[in-house]
C-alpha cells in the first residue's frame, strides 16, 4: 500500500514538469524522443522528438523530422509553424523557437548554437519563411515577424544574420556574420555576403560575387560575377557591379554607373549617374566620375579629379589633382592631367603630353606628342600643339594656329590665325 501511494505520489509530482511546456497547456510526451506535444498541435509518430523539444499551439511535425536537443537547450516549435519531410532540428548549446507561419521542408536543416561575443541568446525563426531543399540555417539567426524569405538549394544562414522582409538566399550562397537582409533582396548563385553588410530594397548579389565588411547596397544595386564590394561601400539606384570589379574604401557608387571586368574605385571616390568604369581603369582618391563619362583601359583618375559629361579618359592616360574634364572632352593614350587643370568642349589630349597648373583645353583645341601645357595657358578654337612644345604662363593658342617642335610660348604671347610655328621663343607681348 506504501508503494502504490509512493507511486501514485511520484505521478502526481510529475505532472508539473509538464506544465512549463507550451505555457502550461494539456499535452503529452510523445513517444519517440520524450518531446512533448501539445493537445492541439500534430506531431507524426515517425517523427523523433527530443526530449527538451516542445510542440505548441497548432504547429505541425510531420514524416521524417528529426528533432534534437542538447545541453537542455529547448525547441519550441509553435504558432502554424510547419516542419516536415525530412527536415532536421538541433540544439547544440543555444535555444531555438520556430514559430508563426514558418516553413521548413524537404532536407533543410536548422542548427541553434552560440555565436562568440553575440548579445542574441537563441535562433528565432518568424513570420512566414519558407526553408527547403537542403538549405541551412545555423547559429543565431533571426527572422522577424514580417519575414516572407526563402531560403532554399544548398544555401546556408549562419552566425547573426537578421532577415526581414521577402528576400532570397538561394543556389549555394552563404550570408554569414552580422549580416542585415531588408526588404525583397536576392542573393544567389555562389555569393558571400559577410561582416556587418547591410542589403536593402531590391538589391541583390550573384555569381561568385563576395559582398562584406560594413558595405550597404540600397535600391536595385547589382553585384555580380567574380566582383568584390566591402570596407563601408554604398551602392545604391541601378548600379551594376560585374565582371572581376573591385569597389572599397568608402566609395560610393550609384545610379545608372556601370563597373566592370577589372575596374577599381576605391578611396572614397564616387561614380554615378550613367557613367562606365572598365577595363583596368582605377578611380582612386576621391576622384569621382558622373554623368555619362567613361573611364576604361588602363586610365587612371585619382586625387580628387572630376570627369563628367561625355569625356572619356583611355589608354594609360592619367587624371588627377583637382583637375576637371567634362562635355566631350577626349584624353587618351599616355597623356596626363594634372593640377586644376581643365579639358573641355571637344577638347583631345593625347601622347604623352601634360596639361597641369590651371591651363584650359577646350572648343575643339588638340595636345599631342609630348607637349606641356601649363600655368594658366589656353588653347581653344581649333588650336593645336604637338611635338615638344610648351605653352605656359599666359600663352594662348586658338583659331586655327599650330604650334610644334621644340617652340616655347609664354608670358602673355597669342598665337592664332593660321600661323604654323615650329620652332622658336614666343613670349610677353609676342602676337601672331
């Protein structure tokens, strides 16, 4: 009679253990794994459970999954959450809920374990994802309560990355750290998106493209291929990133601009509007390169330098300073723009010629061979220096003048017309 009291009492006892399961509802242990499952959820007998597992509200485990817990880390797996086919659950040393109108299927596996130095406590599954195929999902992430993402293929979330909003992850991508996903971004293909990377509005990152440090893509910025993005980038509106393109250092790049096969901007330089950046060209130090300007080759824009409008800088040609060039002009080949100096109109500076100081090339004036423009010399109209010449101080060259050879013009010499010089010293008060 001892015994059987002894007994009954042990039942009575036992009872609460269950009554901090699913908030104290009726339920009961299912038998394989010792979970318990709520009254009103459905929990398949095929199903393993864990024992720290807890199946609450209307939740639904179905066909093969298996739930696992350690280190009395408990699962809780509530709202209209589904789990089924051959998904897995497990704890390792953290919690993890699932709960809302959450989605996991097919052979997707989520895995809640710490994240070193995180202030997250547990993986929060919410809202209305969708997890399937044999995607992961492991550490600490969090999906809030407007999520509607999918993650799918054999995509992996680890670490603290937060997700809200419709995005994708798909393909075999991995976003990883303290990654932010907003809105309706996209990531695919073979990307990384690490670091404490932000991706807002319709962004997205493709290929084999690698996106990380404290980088932020806004709009329907595009970063594609083999292409890299990182240390406190912003891409924002339409801009495409492609090809082997590096973008760093606190550049900000925008609009329309494309960036491609190996261009670099970095050094907080700027390229927007409908602007081409290509090739090997490198826009450097604060340098910035808008409107429908192009920059390709081996061309080089650095040290605060502007080329805007239509201009195109090619070849190996070099701009920098705070240097301007703009309208149509054309710089090419191995010249160089140097100083404040400014091209304009459809101004053309080719060879290895130099325009520096604040010289002025502009209308439809050349600079070619190895010519030196500088001081606040100007050659306009249909002016052209070529060879070794040099134009500097105040010199002027327009109309249709042509100065070439070894000729020097300076002070405040004008040289216009038709007049063709090829050698000589032209200097204060010289007009010809």
């Amino acid at each position: 009679m001892k015994y059987s009291f002894l007994v009954a009492l042990f039942g009575i006892l036992s009872l609460p253990v269950y009554a901090i399961n699913c908030g104290g509802v009726p339920g009961s242990t299912h038998a394989n794994g010792g979970g318990f499952v709520a009254d009103t959820a459905t929990v398949d007998a095929t199903v393993y459970l864990g024992v720290d597992a807890e199946v609450c509200d209307e939740a639904q485990v179905l066909d093969n999954v298996v739930v696992t817990t350690n280190n009395a880390q408990r699962i809780v797996i509530s709202g209209l959450a589904r789990v089924y086919n051959s998904a897995t659950l497990t704890s390792v040393d953290a919690p993890m809920t699932i709960t809302g109108n959450a989605k996991i299927y097919d052979q997707a596996s989520i895995t809640s374990q710490l994240v070193a130095n995180s202030t997250l406590t547990e993986l929060l599954i919410q809202g209305e994802p969708l997890i399937f195929e044999t995607s992961s999902i492991v550490g600490l992430v969090q999906f809030s309560a407007q999520s509607e993402a999918q993650v799918y293929g054999s995509a992996s979330v680890r670490d603290e990355v937060i997700i809200n909003g419709d995005c994708q992850v798909f393909g075999s991508a991995v976003v990883r750290e303290k990654v932010t996903l907003n809105d309706s971004v996209v990531i695919y293909g073979s990307a990384e998106v690490y670091g404490q990377t932000t991706l807002n509005n319709f962004s997205q990152v493709y290929a084999l493209a690698k996106v990380f440090d404290f980088a932020i893509l806004n709009d329907f910025a595009q970063v594609g291929d083999t292409a890299t993005v990182k240390d406190n980038v912003i891409a924002y509106g339409e801009v495409l990133i492609s090809g082997n393109a590096t973008v760093s250092d606190f550049a900000r790049v925008g609009d329309n601009a494309l960036i491609y096969d190996n261009a670099i901007v970095s050094d907080k330089s700027r390229v927007f509007g409908d602007a081409r950046v290509y090739g090997n060209a490198q826009i450097l130090s604060r340098a910035e390169v808008f409107d429908n300007a192009e920059v390709f080759d081996s061309a080089l824009i650095s040290a605060r330098a502007k080329v805007r409008g239509n201009a195109k800088v090619h070849d190996n040609a070099q701009v920098s300073g705070d240097s301007i060039l703009y309208d149509n002009a054309d710089v090419f080949e191995f010249a160089k723009i140097l100083g404040h100096a400014q091209v304009y109109g459809r101004g053309v500076v080719r060879g290895t010629a130099e325009v520096s100081g604040k010289a002025q090339i502009y209308d439809d004036s050349s600079v070619a061979d190895s010519a030196k423009i500088y001081g606040n010399a100007e050659i306009y109209g249909n002016g052209r220096v070529y060879g070794t010449a040099s134009v500097f101080e105040l010199g002027q060259i327009f109309e249709n003048a042509e100065v070439g050879g070894d000729t020097l013009i300076h002070g405040t010499a004008l040289i216009h017309g038709t007049a063709n010089l090829i050698t000589g010293d032209y200097n204060r008060g010289n007009e010809i």
